[in-house]
C-alpha cells in the first residue's frame, strides 16, 4: 500500500491532546500498516512537493492572517490534508456545544466520528496523488484557528509519503462523502452547531 516509505504516519486519534514527547520506529514498506510510530503531539506539514528542505515564512494576500508566517496543523487536524492541494474539500465534527441533533443528522449519533467530502470530479486525482508530510520541530510555533503558525524559518524532518488516501482516511475511521458538488452540502453543515473546515472551495463546482 505504501511506496518508497520509511515511516508510517499514525492514525489520528479521535480527540485532540496537548504537546509533549513521542516515539517512533522504522518499519519496511512491505510492513502492514499499522500504528507504528505515535506521534499525537506533533506538527506537519503535507505537501506534494517531496524535496522540500526548508520553509520560510511566507504571506498570503488577503488572508486573516496578514504576516509572513510558515504554517503547520498537528496530527489530530492533518487529515484536513489528505487531499490534493487544490481539492477542495469539507470536514466536519462534533465539538462541546454540538447538539444532539446535529450529532444524530451529521454523525450518526457519533460525537467521535468525523467524515469528509469531496467532489466526484476529483476521484482520480485523490487516488493518483503523492502527498508527504514533514514534520515540523514545534518550538517556535504558536496556535492560530486550527492551525499553528511560526515567525522563522523551520528546517523540517524528512518527507514520509502518505500512500493511499482513500485507505487512510478509511484506517483512521473518518467517513468519505464523494458528491457532484459541495455547496449545498457545505451550505447546510455551516448552519449546524458541529465543527468544520473547508478547504480550496473556491474550486468547487457551482450549480
């Protein structure tokens, strides 16, 4: 399942943690999958450029953010990326003031569950993509939104290719929706109590 990899990422728990320590260990490509290295508290970046040997703050134009920043999310929110860079997508979540409702409507009376959705035009290119996450040393980041943001340069640990992404969100218990378009989906879950994120919608298709 998974090419040319040194690490197996772990699957995400299902609730968020503080930051501390980790460990991992080596495993051949040939291993099944399975949870061998746990890194709860670590921060990432997923790309699908699999040289990168340095990120430096950079600015986004018209972003909330108005700064150079390099940016990273951890472990818990870094399925938000296993999707092709310009895929865009929508997840969502339960979180305290959720209510039941929206618990028995979105997830299936699961507060644990998350699912993701995205476009049917975009299958082949979620099955064909290579993404890989570098990990990113946590000492001078600090959170933003979801997100965690550093004013310097970050020097990151090695790439580790995240494989199939259809199989990795399948492992890590999050639901996949393909759907013609997101918007009316993404219309409806904005105006529920739940939690959410959504990525690259201005690509999404409009009817």
């Amino acid at each position: 399942m998974f090419t040319r990899v040194r690490r197996v990422l772990p699957l995400p728990p299902h609730q968020p943690s503080g930051y501390g320590g980790d460990t991992y260990e080596s495993v051949r490509a040939s291993t099944r999958i399975r949870h061998v290295i746990e890194l709860p508290n670590a921060l990432w970046h997923v790309s699908e450029d699999p040289a990168i040997e340095v990120f430096a703050p950079h600015h986004r134009p018209g972003h909330a953010l108005d700064k150079p920043v390099v940016w990273a999310v951890d472990t818990w929110h870094m399925p938000l990326y296993w999707f092709p860079r310009d895929c865009p997508r929508a997840t969502w979540w339960a979180r305290e003031a959720t209510t039941d409702d929206d618990v028995d409507r979105w997830l299936d009376g699961d507060r644990r569950r998350r699912v993701g959705a995205f476009e049917s035009a975009w299958l082949g290119r979620v099955r064909s993509v290579r993404l890989y996450a570098y990990r990113l040393p946590a000492d001078t980041f600090e959170p933003w939104d979801k997100f965690f943001v550093s004013r310097e340069t970050v020097v990151p640990r090695e790439p580790v290719e995240l494989g199939d992404l259809l199989a990795r969100h399948a492992e890590a218990g999050i639901e996949l929706r393909i759907v013609p378009t997101l918007y009316p989906l993404w219309d409806a879950v904005i105006r529920t109590t739940l939690d959410y994120s959504g990525i690259r919608l201005r690509n999404a298709v409009r009817r």
